[in-house]
C-alpha cells in the first residue's frame, strides 16, 4: 500500500544541475512506536529542520538540496510522505516541515518490515533529481521481523552509489544499534547515529542532519562491504 500523503514534485532539470545532495528520510512508524513515540519522531524531525544550523547547511552555497520523506511499518506499508523536492528556498523547506507536521500516524499497528523498507527507499532514491552524493537516511527502534530480511533486500534491489546511514532508537530492544551497524548501514562513510530512549530522537536527528549535510570527511575510512558487514 502506498499513500502519498502530500507530494511536492521537483520541477524541471535546470534547477537539478548544481544539487549536492538527494537525501530520503525513512522512519519506522511500526507498532513498537506508540503516540507518544510517534509525536516525539515526528515533532523532532520538523524541529531538526527548523534549527538555525541545519537551515544555514541546506542552503549551503555548495550547491543545492533534494529531500524526500517516507513512513515505514510492514511489508507493502511504506507511506511518501514528501515525495522529491529541490529546498531552494526557506519557503519550499517551510513546506516540507508542514508535511511532516501534519501526517497522520498510520492506524495499523504493523511489524517492522525493514527489508521491505530499504527495497522501497532504493525505488524512491532511482527516482531521485541528479545530485552528486545520494543518501538514505533510514530511522528504526528494532529489528527486522517481517518479510524479507535485510541482505535479501541488498541482493534484490539496485542501490549503485547510494549511501545508507541509519538513526538507532535503543528503547524496545538490545543491541539495536550493533544490528543497524552490521547489518544495515552500506557505503563509503556510512554511520549509525544513536538515540539511547525515544526522547533522544530530536537532538539525535539533528546531529544526524548535520553530519549528512555536511558529507564524508577527507581521509574517512570507507565502507563498502555487503550488509552483514
């Protein structure tokens, strides 16, 4: 199932020539996130978006960026949230922080269908403007438990150059961050940012955001390796 909550298309290529970055937002609305959860994920994310230093690095004069969001929970249940959008102003970001705000928590309470997930972020990032670094920003508190597992999402779908970072929530289950580090982060640079309990997510996404936008370091070690590691 897939519900375009509210889509904002990027528009034309000339505005796609000079764009640094494509960057998904995948976040794990399974039923492990409660209300609670779910208004901390959602407010965080909008907040993050918001702050001053995040605002000065999208609108980097390094060049432009694209944005995406989606919600994920079980197999087939991956809902755009914002579909691609070149932030060329303060007024188009505005828009994508109203997006996010104003998405309705899915009533299912679903599984944590992360393979599903990533096979469905590498469909979105195919459709992604050019831009010369492409990442997928996947956020989960849990494991995978339905549906394909994770390395079987590698081998089925094509992420060619697309780094995979991931945002580790610790509060349901143990070692959630090892697992989201062996197994689901890809690419040279890729990095696990960690949030102990839910009300850490805010400040984490931030930290997160910041990290993305401001890409790899010179001299950071490469990671290339499949999935398991």
């Amino acid at each position: 199932m897939l519900r375009l909550l509210l889509p904002l298309l990027w528009v034309g290529t000339a505005a796609c020539g000079d764009c640094r970055l494509a960057l998904a937002l995948a976040v794990d609305v399974s039923r492990s996130i409660d209300a609670v959860d779910y208004g901390i994920q959602t407010e965080g994310m909008a907040a993050a978006l918001e702050d001053p230093e995040v605002r000065a690095a999208i609108f980097s004069p390094e060049g432009e960026v694209a944005l995406a969001v989606y919600f994920w929970s079980g197999s087939g249940h991956q809902d755009l949230v914002q579909d691609w959008v070149i932030l060329e102003g303060p007024e188009v970001l505005d828009r994508v922080i109203w997006a996010v705000r104003g998405a309705k928590r899915p009533e299912a309470r679903l599984p944590t269908a992360l393979g599903a997930a990533l096979v469905y972020g590498a469909g979105l990032m195919d459709a992604a403007p050019p831009c010369a670094r492409r990442v997928l920003d996947v956020a989960g508190d849990g494991r995978n438990n339905e549906g394909i597992s994770v390395a079987t999402a590698y081998e089925r779908a094509a992420f060619g150059d697309v780094v995979v970072n991931a945002l580790a929530v610790g509060e349901h289950e143990q070692d959630v961050a090892r697992y989201y580090r062996e197994e689901v982060i890809r690419g040279p640079g890729a990095f696990v940012e960690v949030a102990p309990q839910q009300i850490d997510y805010p400040p984490a996404i931030r930290r997160k955001l910041l990290r993305e936008l401001e890409g790899p370091k010179i001299g950071a070690v490469k990671r290339t390796a499949t999935p398991a590691g």
